[in-house]
C-alpha cells in the first residue's frame, strides 16, 4: 500500500514538520510502500503532480517553514455537483495503488477528509483518509491547540515585546502610539497571543482588539489616552478583521467612508483614528506573511506537535481509523502534558473555534488570566536553526515530479 | 572626572551593547569616577534627568533591544541661536563634574559632538567629547558600517528568505506577489541588505527598489511580469523612500493623485500598482519597528561592533581624543577583519552615504556582486538570547533619577 501526503490553505512555520512525521513514521511500517506528495494540495492530485518522497531530508525539513510541496486554496466541490473530480480523484488514487490519504490543513480540509472517506465507503474503493491539523489561526474546534499556531503567536508575542522596548525608549513629551496588525479575520487568536508580551500591566501590549469583541470606538480612545497619560505611550494590537458594533469589518466601513480600499486593514484604520481623534504620533506595523513563515524563532512545543500530528496520524490511517482527524488533547496546564488523540473529522469540519469569552478580559481590550494560562505553553523552547553565512538554511523540493500515468484532467465547471 | 553617556534618534536592536560597552570601558579605569547615562538625549541633561550607571547589569543590557536610557529626536541649536541652551548644558556637567561625553547616535548625533566639542573650548571647559556610531540605517559617512544595521539587516533578510518560502508555497495558476516595505527614506541600505536572502536567482526577493534608483514604473512592471511568467510568484524589497523620476518620493505622488494620505508607505503603492496593472495577487507587509528592535534575532558580528565602539569611545575619551567619532574601518572581506578607529565628527557630521551605484545591479532593480560583498559579513553570527516562557528576557532600567541639584529649565524659544 502507498500513501498520499498533501498540503492545503494558509502555510505556517511547521507544516513541514508535520510532513516529516508522516514521512518518517511510514518509513517505519513495512507495509507501507512509497509516501507520495501532491504538488499544491488536492491540486496536485487531480493534476497528477506527485512526488516521491523516497530521497526527502526530513531532518532539513523540519527547519524550513512554507510549504515544501506546495498548498492550494481550494474547496472540494461535492461530489453530486461534480462526480467527474471524483472520479479523476480515485483514478489517480488507484493508478498509484494509494490506500491512505493524509491531508494537512484546516477546517477546510477536514471538510475534504469527510468527503473523500465518504466517496470511498460508497464506491468501495479501499481508502484510509486521516485530517492532520495546521493552521496558524488556531480555529480548528476538536483540537486542544493548532500546530503552525505557536510559533506564529510565539514570533507576534516577541515582536510586540520588542517594538515596546523600542517605542518606550523613543517616548518624548508628546504621545507616541504603536499599532500592530495580525491574522486573523475571524477569530483573535493571534491577537491574544501577543498578550503573551507584557510581564506587567505597564509593558507592551496595553490594548488588545480581537474579532471576538465588537470595535467601541469611544472606549478603545479613552484607554489609549489613559495609558499614554500614564506611560507616555501605548502599543496596541489589532486583528485584521475587528468588526463594528454592527459586525462589519472596520475595513469595509473605513472604505465605504472614505471611497477607496487600503491594502492594510483595520490596524491601519485604527492607527489613522488614533493620530485624528487623539493627535499622537503613531506607527502602523503589519509584519504579514512573517508572522507565518518565521522558522528562526519557532515555537520547540509547537513544532514538537506539529511532528507528532503527522506520525500520530500515519498510525491511525495503519489502525484503520477512517474519517479521523489528529487532535492535540491538553491534560494539563502546568507542567503541560499533552497527548495526541483521534477525533472525528465530520464532527469538527467547517466549524471555526473562536477566542472563548471567558480569555478575553471584562473589559473586552485585553486578555484574561485564563486566556494567558491557556496560551504560554503553546510558545516555549526555541530552536537554533542551522544557518549559513548568518541566514537558515531551508530544504528546497528539487526533485522532478514522477512520469504521469494517466491523461490530462479538466474540470468541465 | 566623571563621564556622560546618552542615545539618540532611532534606537536598535544593540544601541544598548554600545551602552554597555562604554559601561564596562570606563569600569576599568580608575581615573574614571561615575558614569552617567541621560534620560533621552541630550533633552535628559538639558532636564537633568540623570541615572547612575553604577548598577547596571551591562550582560543584560546586551540581550534587550530598544533604548535602555531613552532616546530623543532633537537638534541642538547653535550656541549663537541659544546661548541659553549651552549655559544650561555646561551648568549641568559642571555640576556633576563631568568631563567626557560619549554621544550615542547618528549622523545629527556627530554634528552634536562639533557643537559642544567647540563651546567647551570657548568656554575653556575641560570636556572631551567622542561620538558612538548608531543607525540601522547604515548612512553615516567615515564607518565602514554602523551599528544597528547588521541586526536589521539579518532580520530583513530572513524574513525575505521565510516569506519568500511561503509565497512560493501558494502559488497556483495565478501570478501572486508579495511586497516588503523596510526602513530608509533616503538611503537604500536596509532594502540592499534583503537580497543576501537569494542564494540563487529563483529565490525571493527577486525585485530590490532602493531610493538611490528612480523607479521606473513600466521597466519594473515588465520585471514583475517576467518573473510570475518564470516562477509564477515575485517577491519585491521597496525602501520607503523609493522616489520617481522627479526626484519625489512615490508616497507624495500617491497622495496628490489620490487625495488622501496612507500610513502605509511606498511599499503600499508599489503593490496597489501590481494588482491594478499586472491583475496579480498581491500582499503588502511592513515590519516597521519590528525590524530596528529584533533582539531575538541579532547579528553577533553587529553586536560585537556595538560594543566595540562604546568601548572604543572610552578610549578615545581617556587618550584625550576631542571631537572624533569610534568608526568600524574594515581591513578585509574574506575573511571578514576590521578594527575600531578614530573620525574627526566635523568631517563626517550631518552628511548622508547613500548606497554606491556600484553595489547596485546595471538594470537598478537589484544588488551587485559587490553590493552583496560589502553586505554579506554584516549580518553573521546567531545569538541564543535568554528567554523565559519562550520570551527573550530584557533588562529594564528601574533605578530613580539621580536627586536634582540645580533649578529648572526651560528654553526662552
């Protein structure tokens, strides 16, 4: 039997690491013949773009973020509005005699894992399909925390931390207001992670705003006005997709105000108010596809679980767990232990776990005690990453994709 | 005699190395009785608002980004606009009998250095002054290189090299770009420093638009083109004050077409372009004071010169050297030898290097071979900073002010 290994959506620091545990525990069955990768996710499989992940260094993939196969964004139509995908699907599934199917991403994906279990089951053909979780958004629900997650919020926490020092230090008689913009259009998890950064109520960050918590605009000025008054500057972080009271993004609104649409979104918005409404000098930061691909200062718990996702999830596909996804179970906060289990996948598919009520604080600008005890875990130990002429090393696919087998497939849609 | 020490403009990720290198420096010599740091600047002696060093932790203050001691953007006044100004100053260093000032700071910083330099001399006050080279900007003319900027350099780069590797990872059958605005609104340093990111001409950043270059709208709109047709993505470096053929900065531009003013900068510009002509994905990210205060992620190489020069300046100070600047002069590439001399500040101050045309690439939308020669042994060398709960530890100055003892001042203008 040969497997299948493919990457999908948003990548992180550590999807690669997942991919070496799924490449490294195979090679550990004997009945496991080749792990084949696609190229691009699920793309790859209907285009019949595979490698043959015989010859890969995973001990170099382990270091390098992005993804090594290559990810697609692409939702799996069902198979009543498309039966000819699935058709190429198990067509290429059959032509390379792959009987298990390892598919890492998020929500998204799971969806697909449901859907591919399912075509299987009816057609009869002998699949094992198993969801391995990534994402740096940390909403996938049935999982404690998302791999790719502690990394980008450990990279975030000690931007925010850095950039206080810095803004503390440059502080003259006038206000001085830094604002961070991070991921997250719907859920602040990554917001909250920055939290992380103060060890005390007059380091940075001051404010916090997260999706969860509709935008006041009056209360977020009089706190920023009474840190600076009290510090003579504030740091403020903002997900990208805080909403209104209305639940519109601050983003659209800014734009059907002002008639234009800004490639930077509600941070920079809210760092245009701040510099209106309060007149203080202002910084407008959006570190974007770094805060992702920070594989010089990954999180060692994170890319620990990224790995075992990955092998965890090769040895439920060999125990016959069909339609399951690879979960992180916490069982305890301090120390922290975690275990990794098997959920469902069509119990958790398509939902988006969101910052709890009780992490954010009473306020709504900050996150709570509790908030803080479930996140500092997820960013501890660091790994020095091997370098040349003072920059990483990555490992970079340079083999060719196996000879096709089969012809070419368009989707008449 | 005591001394004097202060840090001024834009902080770094190892202005405070230097601080401890004057520290240590002057610890050493028993002619030396207590060394004072300002609160911000020249503004902390002009408010004497002055910390006793004695019980710094100078390891610590090694590993913590930002200005320990507070920094300030100020320009002394002649002493013929405000002799007040002077009277206050030498008021303040008389009454603390100091007799050495090391200015910590860029190209205004030396200029700061002549002026008091010479009033000390009228006045027949027994002063020696010595400047500290500090900017990531890399612009001070008579060093070879500055502190700070191998720091921000090595920071840049790498995450040039990781976003590179993440946008190379998503790309589909679309053409997707992402473009990275860094620091430099006249000198193009910082922007040259992300090509060291490339170990080959297929890896990110393929695009380098530095200020030095007008920028040519339609020559790197056919660059862009060509690189998507390549690789099918592009990732692009744009120094803030990328300027047009006029000599205009591109975000003044932007503003007088658009009516409006972004928060964003050039880089902002530079991929609206891309989607509006070109038609391609596109993601704008701005690592603003995320890139000065990176002390996770430091260039030991810059670090260690950091220090050097503030130790070198006591030196200076004590072999009676007035009105010089402690420089990096370098003796070879490869290997990479350099030393610590002395540069009179009047031959250097207020002057700008910008970047040879020489370290650029004939076609300007690149680094030379030279450019990558000069660039390459600034930012080696890793540093395992201490962290706890996976955050870099930093040291915070928390002694009171020295006790006043003079009367308050303010200036007439």
């Amino acid at each position: 039997m040969n497997l299948l290994y493919a990457q999908s959506g948003g990548v992180t620091a550590v999807i690669n690491a997942s991919a070496a545990g799924v490449i490294d525990a195979a090679r550990k069955h004997a009945a496991i013949g080749k792990v084949f990768a696609a190229r691009h996710g699920i793309l790859g499989l209907l285009d019949e773009a595979l490698y043959d992940t015989a010859g890969v260094d995973t001990a170099a993939l382990l270091n390098t973020p992005g993804g090594a196969f290559g990810s697609c964004r692409f939702d799996l139509p069902s198979e009543a509005d498309e039966p000819a995908v699935y058709d190429r699907l198990f067509a290429v599934l059959q032509a390379y005699r792959i009987g298990g199917l390892l598919y890492n991403g998020g929500n998204g994906s799971m969806d697909l894992i449901v859907k591919v279990a399912e075509s299987a089951r009816r057609r009869g053909y002998p699949l094992i399909s198993v969801g391995v979780p990534k994402t740096v958004d940390n909403d996938i629900e049935g999982s404690d925390c998302c791999p790719g997650f502690g990394s980008a919020a450990k990279y975030l926490a000690t931007s925010m931390r850095e950039a206080g020092r810095d803004v503390a230090a440059m502080t003259g008689r006038s206000g001085r207001v830094f604002v961070m913009e991070v991921m997250g259009r719907n859920v602040g998890w990554l917001a909250a992670s920055t939290a992380l950064a103060a060890r005390s109520a007059d380091e940075a960050p001051h404010i916090v705003l997260m999706p969860e918590v509709a935008f006041d605009e009056e209360a977020f000025l009089a706190r920023v006005r009474q840190v600076v008054e009290r510090l003579g500057y504030c740091a403020v972080t903002v997900a990208e997709g805080l909403k209104g009271a209305d639940g519109r993004p601050l983003m659209e609104q800014a734009r059907d105000a002002r008639g234009y649409v800004q490639l930077g979104g509600a941070g920079e918005e809210v760092a245009r108010l701040i510099g209106e409404r309060l007149g203080y000098k202002h910084h407008y930061g959006n570190p974007d596809y770094l805060q992702r691909a920070a594989g010089h200062w990954m999180s060692a718990t994170d890319r620990e679980q990224a790995y075992a996702v990955g092998a965890a999830g090769v040895e439920l596909l060999m125990a016959g767990q069909d339609g399951v996804m690879a979960a992180i179970r916490r069982l305890s906060d301090q120390p922290y232990c975690w275990d990794v289990i098997a959920v469902q996948a069509a119990s958790i598919a398509n939902l988006e776990r969101r910052v709890p009520r009780a992490f954010i604080s009473d306020d709504g600008l900050h996150v709570s005690e509790l908030g803080r005890r479930y996140l500092l875990p997820l960013i501890a130990g660091e790994i020095a990453v091997p370098c040349t002429d003072g920059l990483p090393d990555h490992y970079i696919m340079d083999f060719p994709l196996m000879p096709r087998l089969l012809p070419d497939f368009r989707r008449s849609a």
